[in-house]
C-alpha cells in the first residue's frame, strides 16, 4: 500500500477564521461561546452557540456565487482555499483526473431548508420555491462546488454519518490514495446549522447545554457538571496526497496519515453504548490499520462533547486500550473552544492535532472545575492549559448519532 501524506490544511472556527487564528485560540484556551446572533433565541432554553465571528462570506467569494450556496458550502469553499495556498499545489502541474473530493456533512444546508421552505410554504397564494433550493441544500453539492471550481476529476461525493460525517470522509480519501484509486484528494467537512430548527430540535432532545448565564465556560468536557454540549459551526480542509507524489514536488509535509478505523455501537440511536464497546473497537482497529502499540500514541483528541453519557463511556474506552495510569499520554476535548461541528467536528479537530505536531503543543481541554468520580484524575486531560510537549503519534476520535465511531492516526514524518 501507498504511504498518504497531508500538505495542506484549512479552517475556519468559531475561535479563528484561518489556520494562523485558529492554531493562537488553541494555544491560548480562548473560548468560542456568545450569544446567538443569527437569530432572536430569547425564547429557547439555549441562547447561546459557538458561531463564527468577524466573517464576511463576500471577503472571499463574489456576492452572486456566494448566494447560490448555503453556508455550509460556502464554508467548505473558504477552507479549500486556504489548504490548496497552504499544500503549494500548482493544478496545472496535476493529473486531475488522479484528484478528488470526499467531503463530510452531517446535515448539508440546515438553513436553506429552514428559511426558503419556509419562505415559500407559508407565502400567500401559490408556493413558490427558488430554483436553488435543491442545490443549495443537498448534502453532497459542497464537493460538487469544490470539484466544479479546480477541476478535480477524480471520486467525488459526500458521507453523512452525523457528527462522524468528516472523519469517515478523510478516512475514504486515505483510502482511494493508498490503494492507488487517485494521487491527491482534498477532504474535511463543513457544517453551519446555528439556526432555529437545529437549536431547538436538539435542545428538545435536551442534548444542549444550558448555562446561559455563564456561556464562556459552558463547553465543560470531563467536568462533573458538565450539562450537555455547545453547538459549534465551520469547516476544515485537508490535502492528503501520495507521499512520493508529494515528495517529487517538494511539497511540506505536515504528517502522515497511518491508520484508522470504523465501528458501530448497534446500541442506542442517539446514546453511546454505555462501557465505550464501539469505541474500544474502533481505536483498536485504528492502531492495528497503522501497525502500531497503544504505548506509541503521545496525545489523542477525543470526541468528548460535554455530554454527561457521551465523556464517560469515552474516557472508560480509551482506559480500556491504553490503561488506567497513562500520566504520559495527553487527552483533550478542543470542542471545549470550538463547540461541537457536528459533521465538521472530525475534520477541524484532526487539524488541531496537525497544528499541536508541527508547534509543540497539546490543546487544552478548558472549563474543566470540578473533577468528577466516574472519570477520576489518573489520566492527563490537559486542563485549562495548553502544555508544550513535542508529538509523534497523534489519535482524533469522532463519533455520531446512529453509533457510528471513527479513529484516524497520523504521526509526524
């Protein structure tokens, strides 16, 4: 099998609107959470989200391209943009017909669906629907954009598997490259679903938290008083390329994709299986991919949201596969600053342990206050603080509503 390298990565965070920005925010714990400004929330039991801040969608794309889109894909745009600059990819030197997109959504266009059917439905007279309805809201047209603007020929479409949407993408992609079905493929996910529909569907579901009186710090992942999560939104490219390939063009490499896994709870529709056994599964499945002991992991992004059920059964799995005492291996949840991405969440959180790789640093799990039992203090959660710590070896998990689990690893080359 072919060696597959990352060469480029963009983001686009509630805590920075590029990689630059994004990587201070880890650095300094900054917390994403404000009240909600996309729309008049002062009726719902959650009024707050980790929205983007000082961003204008026409900094970087033309107002009429840019309204045929829903947010999601124009973010998607954004960030492929920035990753494409940052890899030093010249496309007229690329087979194109060798590059690819495999994205990842867990809800496609949220807000196109809530406001133009809306706007068409409860119109006096006969209904009548733009005809960028469908495009805009359709989950797979993000790659579809992508694909239409560099010309890239190769596989081309969307995976959906909720908050693991962007992760089970990536891992696709590092598939088609190793097993020499296309030379580059450009992967992450995108997803802008702060509007009403989304807050108040999840927070019937009581899946929110709820401290709107203290929003900062209400992302509290591995806290004991924890109340559920922070609705995030963005995206996240990444180039993965062949590492000759790479190599050849001398391309900077960022780190080496090794492994990875997928698994399913087949437990709860919306709950983690209670002692973790999907998720013991997956990161097995993963260090076996990459041909690796557990003892060789140095740090690993957890998909820990804030949500009582969801952390413990995490932190019971990682305990599992890596042991009870692992002071030398680092855990964080950077949806503590970000929010939760949803789809998304897999791709940007991947990005933050490429950035912690390549500037000595682990992100710190922030908001943490009071310990709590079930999860003890015998691992090394990072709290509140980023610690320096050079990475080899670096572990993201991701996983969604349905049971579906991904672990993707990728050391330093």
């Amino acid at each position: 099998m072919r060696r597959v390298v990352i060469t480029g990565i963009g983001a686009l965070t509630s805590i920075g609107n590029n990689v630059a920005e994004y990587t201070e925010g880890l650095k300094n714990g900054t917390s994403g959470a404000g009240i909600i400004t996309r729309f008049d929330a002062a009726r719902f039991r959650t009024r707050f989200a980790c929205e983007l801040k000082n961003f204008n969608i026409e900094d970087h794309l033309h107002r009429r391209e840019a309204r045929r889109m829903d947010p999601f894909s124009q973010y998607a745009m954004v960030v492929t943009e920035e990753a494409i600059q940052h890899s030093g990819l010249e496309l007229d030197k690329v087979n194109l017909e060798r590059a690819g997109v495999v994205w990842g959504s867990g809800i496609g266009g949220f807000e196109t669906m809530e406001h133009d059917i809306a706007e068409a439905t409860l119109r006096e007279g006969d209904p009548k629907y733009s005809p960028f309805l469908i495009p805009k809201l359709i989950a797979d047209i993000a790659p579809g954009h992508i694909s239409i603007k560099y010309g890239f020929m190769g596989p081309n479409y969307t995976t959906v598997s909720a908050c693991a949407s962007s992760s089970n993408a990536i891992s696709s992609a590092f598939d088609y490259i190793r097993f020499n079905k296309a030379d580059i493929m450009i992967s992450g996910g995108s997803e802008a679903a702060v509007c009403k529909a989304s807050v108040g569907g999840f927070s019937s579901m009581k899946a929110l938290s709820e401290r709107n009186d203290d929003f900062a710090t209400a992302s509290r992942p591995f806290d004991k008083d924890r109340d559920g999560f922070v609705l995030g939104e963005g995206a996240g490219a990444l180039i993965l390329e062949e590492y000759e390939h790479a190599k050849k063009r001398g391309a900077t490499i960022l780190a080496e994709i090794i492994g990875g896994g997928l698994t399913a709870d087949a437990h709860h529709m919306t709950a983690p299986h209670p002692e973790g056994h999907g998720v013991i599964r997956v990161m097995k499945l993963a260090l076996q991919d990459a041909g690796i002991n557990a003892d060789d992991v140095d740090y690993i992004n957890t998909h820990a949201t804030s949500t009582p059920l969801g952390d413990i059964a995490e932190v019971k799995a990682i305990k599992e596969v890596f042991g009870e005492d692992r002071k030398d291996l680092n855990i964080s949840a950077t949806k503590s600053m970000t929010g939760h991405l949803l789809g998304a969440a897999g791709a940007i959180e991947l990005i933050a342990g490429i950035i912690g790789m390549n500037n000595d640093f682990i992100p710190p799990s922030i908001n943490h206050f009071t310990e709590d039992p079930e999860i003890g203090n015998k691992l090394n959660l990072t709290l509140n603080e980023a610690q320096h710590r050079k990475l080899d070896v670096v572990l993201s998990n991701t996983f969604g509503f349905g049971g579906h689990n991904s672990s993707i690893l990728i050391k330093k080359v």
